[in-house]
C-alpha cells in the first residue's frame, strides 16, 4: 500500500514543472525517438548498418559503455571523501552519487544489448537459465559485478528516498553495509572493465598491465566532473548545501588522478615509444595516423589538449577556486576522457588489426542515432530520478502530499 | 574508526575472494587440458588401413603414345642434337645443359623410360625416374606430403604423378591467375537486394 | 538432468504465454522452439535429431532444395592437424573460393574465411607489412611470398575461453566451432582471436540458391542468420566423413596438408617429424594445430 503510494507520488513529481523542465524532457523524449529510429534499421537489417567490420569488430558502442563504466564507478568512489573530510551532507551526495551510478550502469549495459547481433538471446550468457562462461569469460564477470553494483546502488537509492518519503528512519546499518559494500564494487566493476579489454594478449595496445590503473584514474577525472558540476546546480536550486571547500577539494582529488593518470601515460609511452617494437603501431595510429589513414589523429589529439588544459586549469590554485574555469576545466576533463574512451581506447586496439591490415573505422549515422537513443533515455531516467530525489529530500514532499482513492 | 576498519575488512575479503578464484580457474584450466590431450593418446587406434597407389595414368598429348607407332619404322639416332621435324613443339627446360632426350627415354624401346643405370621404365612408374634425382622430393611424394592427394584422409586417396602437374620437359610451375581479392571492408555495405530473395518470398 | 529439463519446461511455458500473443500474429511455433532451444552440448540426442530434421525442412523451404542436415559427433582417436607449406603456396585464392562455396559463406555481405596475405621476401613473415587485397595479373609476384591464414584451432583457444555464453567449444577431435543458435553475437571471440579467424554476420547473409552446398553440418556449413560469428572448422561436414577439406582438394600445387595428428603415420605428422615447422604467433601461447613449414 504505502510502496504503490511512493510509486504513484514519484510519478506525480515527476511529471510536474516548469517551461524549462518540460522543454527539456521534451527535447530529449525527440532525441530518444530520432535515435530509436536508427536503432529500428539496425535491428532489421543487423550490424551493417553500423560501420563496425571484422577488423574493427567492437567500436564506438563499446567505447561509450566502457565510459560510462567509469562515471558508475567514480560517482560511488566520491562517497570516501566526503566520509573523511567530513563534507557534511553525505546522506545527500551518496544519493546523487548512487543515481549517477545507477543511470551509468544502466546505459552501459544498454550499450552492451545495442552492440550484440542478438540482443534477445541475452538470456544464453545468464546463470541457471544460460550457460554463463563463469569465472572464465570476463564478460560474464563484467555482466555479473554490474548487476551487483546496479542492485546494491539501486537498493541504497529506493530506499533512503522511500524511508524519507515515509517520514521513517532509515535502516542505517543496511545502508551503511550496502554503501561501504559499493565502495571496492565500484574498483570492481571498473577494473573488471579494464581486465575485459587487457585479457586478450593478441591485442597488444590492450595487453598492458598499466591498462586498469590508467581506466581507474581516467574514471575519477570524469564522474567526479558531472557531479561537481551537478552539485553547484543543486546548491543554486535547491535547499543542498555544499560548503565551497569541499567543492574544491573534490577538484584536488581530481588534479590527483588526472596526475597519476598522465604518469601512467607517460610511463606506457616511454615503454612502447623507447622500445619501438612492432606494437608501437597502435601509438602511432593513434596520434599520427598510419600513411594516409590519419582519421582518428583528430580526436585523440582534441582529448590530449583539453586534458591538459583542464589538468592545468584544476593545477593552479587560483583557476581551481574560481568557479568559471572549474567549470570549464571540469567539462573539458568530462569530453576528454569521453572521447579518450569512447574512441581513443577502443579504435586503435583494433587498428592494425591481428593481421596487420588497417580498416579504417568512423562511426556511422546509425550509431550515432542508437547513441543518442540510449544517452537521452539515460539522461531522461536521471533527470526524473533527480527531480524524485530533489523533491523528497530538499522540498519534504511526503506521503502526506499524496492521496489514495478509496 | 569502526567504519574505517569494517571498510577494510571488507574490501580485502572481496580482493581475496576475485584473486582465490581467479587462480583456480586458472588452474583448473590447465589440468583440464592436459588430460584431455593424454586421453587421447590412450585412445588412438588406427581403424583403417590405408589403401595402396590409386594412380591417374600419366597425361599424354592426344595421339602421341605409343611411341612406337612412329619410332618402330626410324632408326634411332642417340647423337645429341636439335630436334627440328618432329617434337620440336616440346620446350626443354629441365637441366637441358646437361641432359637431352635420351637420358630419360629409352633408345631402343621407345615405350619405355629408362633409369641412369639402364634399367627400363613403364611410363606409369615415371615417378621413379624422378626420383633417381630428386630423392628428398620422392620421399615427401611417397607420404603423401609432396603433391597433392585427394580423397580420404584416413582412408581410400587419390594420387597424382609427378607428372600430373609438373610438365617433364618444363617442370617449373607456371604463373597463374589469381582469383579476385577480397571486397574491402569499407565497400562491404547492406545489400538493398538479397541475392536469395526469390526463394524469400516462395517461403511466404 | 530432471531440474534442467523442468527449468526448461518452465521456462517454456512462461515464453509460451508471453509468445501467445505473437504466435497468433504469423510467429509460428517452430520458431519460438528455436528460440528456446538450449546449448547445443546440452542437448539429448533425440532433441538434436528434431533440431537436425526441422532445419533440413527449414532450408529446403528457403533454397528449395534436399538438404542432408548432420550432427556427426567427433570420431574417437582424432586430433585433427593441418599443415600448409609457404614455399609452395602462390597465392591464388582457389582455396578461398573453394571454402566459400563448400561452406556456404556469404556473398554479399562478403565473407571469407581464409585470408591470403602476400608478404614481401625480404621481410620475412611480417604481418603488418603484408597485403590482403594484391590484384595482380598473374601470380606468384616477384619478390613476394604467400602466406594464408585460417582458423588455426588452436589447442588453448582463447576465443572459446573468453565467450561469455559457452557457444563456441572445441571439440574432441580438436575443432572449435560455433552453436549459431546459441552465439548471442558480441564479438568478444572476435577480439580475442589472434589470426583473425572470426567473422561476424553484420547482415542477413545470402547465398545463391543454386550455388548453396547442401550437405551441410549442424556445427559447421549450415546456412548462418545474421549477427552471429562463425569459423573455419576444417570442413567439419567433410572430415567426419573421411574426407579431405575443401581448401586441401582445391589447392593446385598440394601445399595443403590435414591429418590425424594421433596417428603416426598421417601426413601432418610426417611432416611434424621431418620438416621444420612454426606456428603463427607462437609467443601468444595458443598452440595452433596449424602449421607452416618449408617443403
């Protein structure tokens, strides 16, 4: 009774607003049904509508859902600390940290489904049901820590919200449990993304133990970013109360990673560069291009540039505590570690292929639309989650503002 | 304080228990393995006996064997020379510095080949002949690993003679055409008519 | 058994009353008992003797034509070896066409299990200066060698290890293949395969029905949906049979070699024992059953 009144009072939130709200709701519910459109022929006609071939076999799908491995795993991650620094509102940034992540997880694993030829016959690779390739296929790990992360984030976010909702004490040992139990999960789904890509020795630009190290610290320049940038919208907004410093301090944490993240390049260079065996072909299509195949140089560079701007940016303390080039440094960090994973990760993994022959890869106007597609739905799932969160927790909406019929 | 260490605690058991599993699979794996290759072993028996030559007979040129049909009326002549009226059709390119004609066919009986040491030669045993010099290629031949058999690999095979493929008179293979390169990937695109689609709309 | 035949039944019913719906809308019954169908490894013989018979009726329906579907298991005391002389080898795709046709891969969208690259003398085997689409009038070319690559059923396959839904295996007698009913299509195998061995159905495949190679194999040449990935499994249809594999009947100048690797006296094991071989990436510990050696 009282969970059908929580479900019928989010609905009711979630559906009340302003211009700017439905505006936005109605811009991404177009893009959805754009997107689903390309979705629908690649559906009908299959994959070839992509331009994914046999050389590059896995591309910007892949390269999307290993992002947002990372911003699942960092919106967790900023729970620590805040716990040590003492940032005060926790309960709040767990909350938004946890429907980060759940939204994350639920659009990469909607980039899974949209990048496998037979997305009904997911059910083959579960457990019981299937025939899961478990503990060997670290796709069936990927597939299983995910699903954990997604039940014990979704768990701690449906909860705190309904006990609020009730006006009930929430159960603080479940959620202290659940919370501090996301925490290495989080290292887990992330590195276990890693492990997917470095366990495949006939992909040597993946083959590289620095691989999950490097993914850790990228992931933690960018899902901190979104969040930065969430929580000084939910501080201008809403009754969310944030002190500056931690706002700052959140910016240190990410000049951290961004350094290690940049020794660990560094070291990789060095070794591949140094070295100059033949996998150093990777490197070089990567950033120079192979003969006249130069179609990636373009992005990999644009994600070095604002990488280094923002690091540059967050560095200097003055920039740093200003909040007009923290902003820019954060959306900076945010696009240049897209692009670093959507296709500076992905592409040249797979260029040379194993037998040295180059397919040149850009993605096609169909995954594009299916991208857009799964981004706006994800967008649109945060946006009502947000606004359901805002609503409880801020605005003290409650069981009393909803009525049952009899 | 107790949050930190419950934090810990719980974070080294997950790490233990990824690691515990991860070395077991691995380990798991590889007795796995090794066994099955070992039953194997044990397993094998040779269930069927390879049958002897099946031998296509050499290829001749149309009309031209036997030989005899013409050579029984001429006196053989052994001295070295240039053919001019008959055969001059055959090009020579197999050690012709050395060898000539006659090293290989037999003066006398003209249906015959003949060995370096004159002893005669049906020419269904050509092979032999070949072999008197290329030893190690004879040898590969016998086994099966030089040439080409076809047929069953465990069983009833087709053999080819040396001279199925490789001209006597000019042994070195010829160039050949290739077949057409494989479509590039960036032209394989969605084909807006089905090759089978007639059948497609029989089904319906 | 009985637990996974009730899970199975279970699950049957629960999609029976989700599929109602569809079935009355044209989805006919046969298809969703495909699409229940469960882990080819698994299966009872009488379930994939009904598999076998319902697809031979399937694909005459398609190509109009008598298709002798089998499920030959592995014969006992086989491990199955290739071995292919790059000395010999000029380059001139026979062995290509010939796999095409005998495996009923697709035209268009093209697929091609073999691969031909021709690599430069001076180099030596170097694969990223190798060239997979030389179109020259007449080979062998000058100065070049040729080196084909196939599945080289590696005896620690990575691909297998790696697939997320046991759908790909390797059999008793060495060959890995692929269930395309059970292959939910991610590619992982592909990304994970050194040689490139893979291929992925990105469209609906086609095949000229009167060019369609009707003796097919469950595991092996049987006609492929699109978005699943499929192999060279040596002509699995052929060599459980006795017989050689198509790119070995084809070749012109004999520089393919198959065999019993268990027995000692077959051809690839002659050429174990006297020739000197290597394997493709040997470094990747894959342990082909593929073979390169010099003639």
């Amino acid at each position: 009774m009282n969970f059908n009144r929580f479900l019928i009072g989010s609905l009711k939130i979630i559906f009340q607003g302003g211009k700017y709200y439905f505006a936005w709701l109605l811009l991404l519910t177009i893009l959805t049904v754009w997107g689903a459109i390309g979705y629908y022929d690649q559906l009908t006609d299959g994959l070839i509508t992509t331009n994914m071939r046999d050389s590059v076999s896995w591309a910007f799908y892949i390269g999307n859902f290993t992002f947002l491995v990372g911003v699942a795993a960092a919106a967790v991650m900023l729970v620590i600390p805040a716990y040590i620094y003492h940032w005060g509102p926790i309960k709040e940034i767990v909350i938004f940290g946890e429907l980060l992540a759940v939204c994350a997880v639920i659009m990469s694993i909607a980039f899974v489904v949209v990048d496998i030829g037979h997305p009904l016959r997911f059910w083959h690779m579960l457990p019981f049901i299937g025939t899961m390739n478990f503990p060997y296929s670290i796709l069936a790990w990927d597939f299983f820590v995910l699903f954990a992360y997604f039940i014990i984030n979704a768990t701690v976010v449906i909860h705190l919200l309904y006990s609020a909702f009730n006006k009930k004490e929430y159960n603080k040992k479940l959620v202290l449990f659940l919370v501090l139990a996301s925490i290495p999960m989080a290292v887990g789904i992330h590195t276990v993304t890693a492990f997917l890509f470095n366990a495949l020795p006939a992909r040597p630009f993946w083959n590289s133990a620095l691989l999950a190290p490097r993914f850790l610290a990228s992931a933690f320049c960018s899902g901190p970013a979104i969040l930065l940038i969430l929580f000084q919208l939910l501080r201008k907004y809403t009754k969310f109360e944030i002190k500056n410093e931690a706002l700052f301090t959140i910016a240190e944490l990410m000049v951290y990673s961004m350094f290690i993240y940049l020794f660990f390049t560094l070291a990789e260079f060095f070794k591949e560069f140094y070295s100059g065996t033949e996998h150093i072909l990777y490197w070089k299509y990567l950033l120079f291009g192979i003969g006249d195949n130069k179609e990636i140089v373009f992005y990999s560079w644009a994600s070095i540039i604002m990488g280094v701007i923002a690091f540059l940016l967050f560095l200097i303390p003055k920039t740093r505590k200003n909040f007009v080039t923290l902003n820019i440094g954060a959306v900076l960090i945010y696009f240049s570690v897209y692009i670093e994973k959507g296709m500076a990760l992905i592409i040249p993994g797979f260029t040379p292929d194993v037998l040295g022959q180059i397919y040149v890869y850009k993605p096609s106007m169909v995954e594009i639309k299916t991208a857009v597609m799964v981004f706006s739905i994800g967008f649109l799932l945060f946006t009502f989650l947000t606004k359901l969160a805002i609503a409880i927790i801020f605005e003290g909406y409650s069981y009393e503002n909803v009525k049952l019929k009899k | 304080m107790k949050d930190n260490f419950l934090f810990k605690l719980k974070f080294s058991n997950f790490l233990f228990i990824i690691v515990f599993i991860l070395f077991y699979s691995c380990s798991s794996s590889k007795e796995e393995d090794s066994h099955a290759i070992k039953d194997e072993l044990v397993e094998f028996k040779k269930t069927k006996i390879v049958e002897e030559y099946a031998v296509d007979p050499p290829p001749f040129t149309d009309g031209i064997f036997p030989c005899n049909d013409c050579h029984a009326y001429q006196e053989p002549n052994s001295k070295r020379r240039e053919l001019v009226e008959w055969h001059d059709d055959i090009t020579f390119s197999h050690d012709s510095d050395n060898r000539w004609c006659l090293d290989c066919h037999d003066v006398i009986e003209r249906d015959s080949l003949r060995l370096a040491n004159g002893k005669k030669l049906d020419f269904k045993e050509s092979y032999k002949l070949c072999g008197q010099c290329h030893g190690e290629k004879y040898r590969d031949w016998k086994v099966g690993v030089h040439g080409k058999r076809t047929g069953e690999w465990n069983g009833k095979k087709h053999y080819l003679l040396c001279v199925s493929c490789h001209n006597p008179h000019t042994p070195k293979f010829k160039k050949l055409k290739p077949d057409p390169a494989p479509m590039k990937q960036e032209d394989i695109k969605l084909v807006t008519k089905p090759v089978n689609k007639v059948s497609d709309e029989d089904k319906k | 058994m009985k637990t996974k035949n009730n899970r199975r039944s279970f699950l049957k019913n629960i999609s029976l009353a989700t599929f109602s719906t569809l079935a009355l809308s044209g989805c006919n019954m046969k298809e969703i008992d495909e699409f229940l169908q469960g882990n080819f490894r698994e299966l009872t013989p009488e379930e994939k003797d009904e598999i076998v018979k319902n697809l031979a009726e399937k694909y005459k329906k398609r190509y109009g034509k008598d298709f002798t579907v089998s499920d030959t298991p592995a014969m006992v005391g086989v491990l199955f070896g290739y071995a292919l002389d790059i000395s010999r080898c000029i380059g001139c795709r026979k062995c290509v066409t010939a796999c095409v046709k005998e495996n009923n891969q697709s035209r268009d969208p093209q697929i091609q299990w073999i691969q031909v690259l021709e690599m430069e003398k001076e180099r030596g085997v170097d694969l990223h200066h190798s060239n997979i689409n030389y179109d020259h009038e007449k080979v062998p070319e000058k100065g070049h060698f040729y080196f084909p690559v196939q599945c080289q059923q590696c005896r620690n396959p990575q691909c297998v290890t790696v697939c997320p839904a046991k759908a790909t295996w390797q059999e008793k007698d060495g060959i890995v293949v692929v269930d395309y009913n059970w292959c939910i299509g991610c590619r992982y195998c592909m990304a994970a395969c050194p040689y490139g061995a893979r291929h992925f159905n990105w469209g609906e495949p086609s095949i000229p029905a009167d060019e369609i190679n009707t003796e097919v194999h469950y595991l092996g040449n049987r006609p492929r949906q699109k978005g699943v990935v499929e192999k060279c499994t040596f002509c699995v249809q052929r060599v459980r049979e006795g017989k050689y594999p198509a790119c070995v009947e084809i070749c012109p100048v004999g520089a393919r070699k198959f065999g019993n690797l268990l027995d000692p006296e077959s051809e690839v094991r002659y050429i174990l024992d006297n020739k000197r071989v290597l394997v493709l990436k040997q470094e990747l510990n894959t342990q082909p059953k593929f073979y390169y050696y010099f003639g």
